[in-house]
C-alpha cells in the first residue's frame, strides 16, 4: 500500500469522531504489517478510550509481530487482570497478539491469568505459554 494510504490511515486513527472509523484504520494499519507503525499504535493505544478500538489497536500488533510493542500489550493485560470484572474478549485478543509476537518478556505476566479460576481461560493461557516458549514451565520459575 502507498504512504498517502497510510497517511490517511494513521490521520484516521488518530482524528476521527467514530469510533468504528478508528478501528478499521487501526485493523487496516494492522494488515500492512509494518514495524514502522508500532510507536503510533502505541501511542493511539494510550489516548484511545473506545473497547472496541482499544481491542483492534492490540490485534494489529499481533500482526505487526514487532516485540516493541508486547510491554505496552503487557500494561494492558496488567489492567485487565486488575479489574473487578475483566473483558474476556480483551484478554482472548490480548493472549492472541502476544502469541503471535512471540516474545518471551510476555511470560511471566501470562503466567499470572494461568492461574485463573477460569477454565476455558486457564487452558488459552496455557496454550499461549507454550506457543511462546515450549520450555515455559521451567522458564517461569527462573523468572
């Protein structure tokens, strides 16, 4: 895709009053693929307020796949673990992103939701753990 695409898409995310605007600048961004986008998700991620946004800026990481951008993914599973009621589709997408990522910083703050009462989300933490790192049992206790 040319720049001026890009462009337009980054303006989009960043100015538009719909929200459903900003997430499909934030999915497009997401299937361009490219690293040079990770700071500006990054910082849309820490001004945008709408959930479904939010949710799309993480899953253009996950297709971006560039490691900057698994800490600022990692501060938000971190909220969501925090909050009285967690968004389970925010922590299905968020364990999604870091798989595909692949970064192994991601673990040890996976390793707090395997421990979830949760079955179904005790199992996709499980799976994330060893997609990210087979050895992840032994990883975490050095950790």
């Amino acid at each position: 895709m040319e720049n001026v695409s890009y462009d337009k898409l980054v303006t989009q995310l960043f100015t538009s009053a719909k929200w459903e605007k900003r997430a499909e600048a934030a999915r497009e961004i997401g299937h361009l693929g490219e690293a040079k986008a990770t700071n500006l998700l990054v910082r849309a991620l820490k001004s945008e307020k709408d959930p479904i946004v939010i949710n799309s800026i993480i899953e253009a990481f996950g297709r971006i796949k560039d490691p900057k951008s698994t800490m600022p993914i990692v501060d938000f599973l971190k909220k969501e673990i925090e909050a009285e009621e967690p968004d389970k589709t925010r922590l299905f997408v968020i364990m999604e992103s870091l798989i595909k990522i692949g970064d192994k910083r991601a673990l040890t703050h996976l390793g707090l939701l395997y421990n979830s009462c949760e079955e179904e989300l005790k199992s996709v933490t499980e799976e994330a753990l060893k997609c990210i790192d087979p050895n992840w049992k032994e990883n975490i206790k050095n950790h």
